[in-house]
C-alpha cells in the first residue's frame, strides 16, 4: 500500500509539470525534496519516479481516490499534500489551469 501511496502522491506533484510542459530538469529537485521527506525516496529513486510517471498515462482521479482513501479522516495530512502541491505550482510560472487543477483536487480530497 505504501508504494501505491507513493506513486499517487508523485503522480499529484508531478501532473503539474506535465500539463504545465515545465522544465523537468528545474522542477525535479523540488518533486525530489518533497518525495525524499515523505517518503525517505533517494534523489535517484524520486528522478527515476518523476520521469516514469511523466512518461505514463495516468488517471489522475484514480490517484486522488487512492491517497483519499489511504488518509481517510487524517484532514491534517491532506492539507499537508495540498501544500506540498502548492509548493510545486508556486515553484515556477502559475498559470490559471494550476489552480484549477488544485481546487478540484482540494475538493475531491474533503468532499465528504
């Protein structure tokens, strides 16, 4: 389950440097520092994740689901990802599209 966990987490952090097309080599120490501390991922380990899931379709609600499902009523750790997202968005040019993208993730994590 923790492995599942870890690669829906990557795929929420990383799906904004795909549909943003941002720069992987400038973005992938941020993704890596948030993976390494949640995740005790190496640098190589966290790269190697970023570019699978970049390379890969994805169903990003599925993502959502799983991390939902795994956190349940832990409010605290879904506020924690949120920040962590918004870290990632605010790591280079936001576009509008990147807050939608957070708002409907922020919604589906605390719709019930």
């Amino acid at each position: 389950m923790d492995k599942k966990i870890k690669q829906s987490v990557g795929t929420l952090l990383a799906h904004i440097i795909k549909v943003d097309h941002r720069s992987v080599e400038k973005e992938a120490p941020v993704f890596c520092d948030i993976m390494g501390k949640n995740f005790d991922c190496s640098e190589e380990e966290a790269t190697n994740l970023l570019h699978d899931i970049l390379e890969t379709e994805y169903n990003l609600d599925e993502h959502v689901t799983i991390i939902n499902n795994a956190l349940e009523a832990d409010k605290l750790s879904k506020f924690h990802l949120l920040e962590q997202l918004n870290y990632v968005i605010y790591s280079d040019t936001i576009s509008a599209n990147d807050y939608k993208i957070f708002e409907d993730i922020k919604n589906k994590l605390f719709a019930s």
